[in-house]
C-alpha cells in the first residue's frame, strides 16, 4: 500500500472516529434538553411545580419523574438511532446501484464467455462494495492473463490473494460501528435497572422519614422508579433487533462476495493453460 494510500485510510479513521464521539456528544446534549425543558416543563405539573404531582395522565411529567437516568437512556435511544440510519446509509451504499442478486448472475454471464472489460465497465457502472472488490480482481485477471512468466497454479494463487485483500478492504465498512448496538443493547436494560434501584432507594427512605405508611405515596414512588426499567428494556429490545438485522444483511452480503470470487476463480481457471 503507497505512504498516500496510508495517509488517506489514517485521515479517514480520524475523521470517523471524530463522528462518532461527535455523534453521541451531541446525542447527550439534546437528551438532557428534551429531559429538562420538555417533560420538565411546568405545564406538566400541577400548580407549575416540577418537583410536584404530574398532572393526571401526562406521560411526559410521568416520564421526568424517572429521575436524572432518564436522560442517560434517552441518549443511548438517541446514540442507537442516529447509528442504525448510518449503518441503513452505509450498507444501502455497499449495495451498488442495481440489485445485487441481478448484478451477480450477470457477472457471472460475462465471466462465461470471457467478456472481462465488459465486466469491468459492468462494475463501473454498479459501484458499492461487491463492485469494488470484483473489479479489483478482474483488473488482476487481465494482468495475470498477458503473465507468461508465472504457472497457472501461482496465478490461480495471485489472483485469490488478490481478491482476499480487496475484500480484507471492503468488509471492515460494513461492520463498523455495529459495537456501538451490541453495547447498547446490554447496557440500556443495566441503566435502567440502576435507575429503579436508585428510584425504590428513594422511595423507601421517604417513605420511613414520614414515620407513618402512605401507600399512596409508595406505590407512586415505585411506579416511576420502574419508568426507568421500561425504558431501558424497549431501548434494548429495539437495539437487539437493529443489530440482528444489520449482521443478517452483513453476512448475506459477504456470502455474495464469496460467491461472486469464487466464479471469478473459476473462471480464470478454465480459460488459462
């Protein structure tokens, strides 16, 4: 790889790695915002007094009674969502232009009869990931066709590590950031159970403070101690699915790389002496 090539992967990373720590800064900042001055607004409340009685059947004051964990979920709801639209952008991109599957088996049609600068332009034309890599190995392809100097076998073998290091390239794309939904996806159930810890904490020790029983007051002391379980149990769930889903589709799409490599190998193998 040239010192140029090094040089824009390394730009590449910082900046990425720069959107990311942007991303869930930003995603903190307007949780706490939408905690403060949203459900915290006093018309929630009754008499205009956050710090008192929601009024009856408001989910917003509901919701701000969860206490200061409620923000910390809400930014992790708010971290999961803007990384599941960047993964949805990323991978529709990887895709190419065309379909896929269409894409492929016309590969393959050109590689069968030989066709290999139609297939080139053919991956031109596709762009996205599957694109590239097949481009780079039939720009591998051509070169190793006009090679006398290699056996066939060592050009079989030139052509895979071709296609290996081009994929080695393209794969890291498709997964990245897909961490972030696994670690939110533990995390948002563990965060809002502390909230409910700390919420029950609360409750009971006002409760033996007023010397007397108030189930009244008990029972709604528990009941926002647990908005905060809710709330972390639906961020989890929808994180487990965004991340099954991305890692399905990731993993159908390296499939087709394989495949699509394969035929390319193939290929090359039947038509070189």
């Amino acid at each position: 790889m040239s010192k140029t090539n090094k040089q824009g992967g390394s730009l590449g990373d910082a900046l990425r790695s720069t959107f990311t720590l942007l991303a869930m800064v930003i995603s903190f900042i307007i949780a706490w915002v939408i905690y403060k001055y949203v459900m915290g607004n006093p018309i929630n409340f009754e008499g205009g007094n956050p710090e008192g009685h929601g009024l009856p059947g408001n989910y917003l004051a509901m919701v701000y009674k969860g206490g200061f964990i409620v923000p910390l979920l809400i930014g992790t709801l708010l971290i999961l969502i803007t990384f599941s639209v960047e993964r949805f952008i990323t991978l529709r991109r990887a895709n190419g232009k065309g379909r896929i599957n269409v894409f492929v088996k016309h590969l393959q049609t050109l590689l069968d009869g030989d066709k290999i600068e139609d297939a080139i332009v053919a991956c031109d034309k596709q762009r996205g990931s599957l694109a590239n890599v097949m481009k780079a190995g039939l720009l591998r392809y051509r070169n190793l066709q006009s090679d006398n100097k290699l056996e066939k076998d060592q050009k079989i073998l030139a052509l895979q590590k071709e296609f290996e290091e081009a994929t080695a390239l393209e794969l890291p794309m498709l997964s990245r950031n897909l961490v972030i939904l696994s670690t939110i996806a533990s995390i948002s159930v563990l965060i809002g159970l502390l909230g409910t810890v700390l919420g029950m904490i609360r409750a009971f020790g006002a409760l033996a403070q007023a010397g007397s029983p108030d189930a009244l007051a008990l029972s709604q002391g528990i009941s926002e101690a647990l908005i905060n379980t809710a709330f972390g149990i639906s961020g989890s769930l929808l994180a487990i699915v965004l991340y099954n889903t991305f890692s399905t589709q990731i993993d159908s799409f390296t499939y087709k790389i394989d495949e699509a490599g394969f035929s390319l190998v193939q290929s090359f193998a039947a038509s070189t002496k």
